[in-house]
C-alpha cells in the first residue's frame, strides 16, 4: 500500500505514531501468516517471497526481511529517503509472520483455510490502515513504486503494476503459490484499505498544537 505520509513533523505525537505503526506492521505479519496456513494462494509479493522461500530453505518471514532490505538498496538511485516507519516495516513484518507461521494451526478442512484468507485480508487491511496513517515513511516495496514514478514520471499506477506482474512472474517460476487467496487480495485490499486508512488517520494538527510546540 503507498503511504499518505503528510507533511508532519516527526516529533509530533511521535509514541502514538511509532505504537500505531508496530501494532499495524504485526497483524501484517500475522495476515501473511494467515495466508501461509490457508494454502489457497498468497499476495504477489508474498508468492516471490515463498518461491525464493523454498529454493533457499529460509524461512518466509526472513525472506521478507531480506527482500525489503535489498530493495531498500534500489532507493540509492532513485533518491528516496527511508523514514522510521520504513526500517520498521523492512524488519518487523516478518519477524512477526515468522512467529504466527508456527504458531497457527495448519488444517485440512476447506471452509478452515478460506476463513484463514479472509481473516489474513482483514489483518493486512487493518495493519495497513494503522502503519500508513502512523506517517512515518513508506514500505520498502511502496518505496520503491513512488520512487520509479518521480525518477522517470511513470505513474503510481502503472509502477505498481509492472512491479507487481514482475513479482507474480518470478514466483509463479520459483514455485510460488497462486489461488482462490491471490485473487481475493487482489480484489479486495484496495477498497478494504481506502476504508481503514479513514479509521486510523491522525487527527490534523491543530493550531493549538503548533503553538505548544
């Protein structure tokens, strides 16, 4: 999801946002997790994350880590500068996809790994809504679209689409998993997040506010 980052200076409720934005990257996580264990299909990314997953033998979550941190590599050159809630979301994601992977019961039953779907949408959705209204920085991979948009004036749209057919493509070769839960997310994330990030926007600054400051 791209990132409403305002115009916020970083000490401004700085412990609401950094609490916000943790709690938003963890059920993050722990949706990923959700569509690990419903074994109906992951989001693009996470099929590349898996495909490379399982060539290498390291855990998903730790691929995510290392993904987001190579990736963060490719803003040198196209001049994005990372915020706090960048480096947050590079490590914590999957940390936290590490620990609900092993944690969640893995089942055979169907109506069982549709609801782990559903629930995973709902999770992403909701941590989304927490960690891009905390503003503080893009993800890696979001980084990354808005800085091909401003370094060669490709659109947002079009930069996440091409990165992301890039990201099915690689996965879809390295045994990366699509289904039932790949289109559900692709469906469904954008409408479900547009309404979550309305829940959890900060408050304007108020010019109460600016005169303590």
């Amino acid at each position: 999801m791209l990132d409403s980052s305002a115009n916020r200076p970083l000490a401004d409720r700085l412990f609401e946002r950094i609490t916000r934005c943790a709690t938003g990257l963890a059920l993050f996580g722990i949706g990923i997790a959700c569509f690990v264990c419903g074994g109906l299909g992951l989001a693009p990314w996470d099929m590349l994350h898996q495909g490379i997953s399982k060539h290498t033998d390291i855990e998903l979550g730790t691929i995510i880590i290392i993904v987001g941190l190579s990736i963060l590599v490719l803003w040198i050159p196209l001049r994005q500068r990372p915020g706090i809630g960048t480096i947050m979301n590079a490590l914590e994601i999957g940390l936290v996809e590490n620990i609900a992977q092993d944690l969640l019961p893995e089942t055979r039953l169907l109506v069982i790994r549709v609801g782990y779907v559903f629930l995973g949408m709902i999770l992403v959705a909701v941590g989304s809504g927490l960690y891009i209204g905390a503003e503080l920085g893009t993800g890696p991979r979001d980084g990354l679209m808005v800085g091909l948009h401003q370094r060669f004036g490709i659109s947002v749209r079009l930069a996440r689409t091409l990165v992301e057919i890039l990201a099915i493509a690689i996965g879809l070769l390295l045994g990366g998993q699509i289904g039932f839960g790949t289109f559900v997310f692709a469906l469904g994330i954008g409408p479900l997040v547009h309404v979550t990030i309305n829940w959890f926007k900060l408050p304007e600054k108020t010019s109460s506010d600016s005169a303590q400051s």
